[in-house]
C-alpha cells in the first residue's frame, strides 16, 4: 500500500477482506473524520496514510 497516495474501495476491500459497499462505508467514514479539523477528502478515496492510520497499521 506504501506505493498508492490515495486508495479507492477495490483497494481498501481487497486489503481488509471485505465487499466493495462494506469498503465504501468505511472511507465514507474516515472521509467524515478528516472532514471535521478541516481536511480536504476526495469522495470515495482515502488517503494512505490515513488509512494506514486509522486501521493500525502504521509503525
């Protein structure tokens, strides 16, 4: 994933094992999260790092 800036819910689905409208949910999710301090978001996109974050999987 450290190759992609952003990722869509194909990426997020295939990597957390879920289907697509299960993924979509989640970045509709952390998209309202980053929303909220006043962060920029790309509907249907999350970022990688924040992802990485927010799914713990970050070092």
């Amino acid at each position: 994933m450290k190759d992609k800036c952003f990722l869509n819910a194909e990426d997020v689905a295939s990597f957390m094992d879920v289907p697509i409208p299960a993924a979509c949910k989640i970045i509709r999710k952390l998209d309202d999260e980053l929303k909220k301090p006043g962060h920029i978001t790309v509907a249907g996109k999350i970022s990688g790092a924040s992802f990485e974050s927010k799914a713990c999987l970050s070092e």
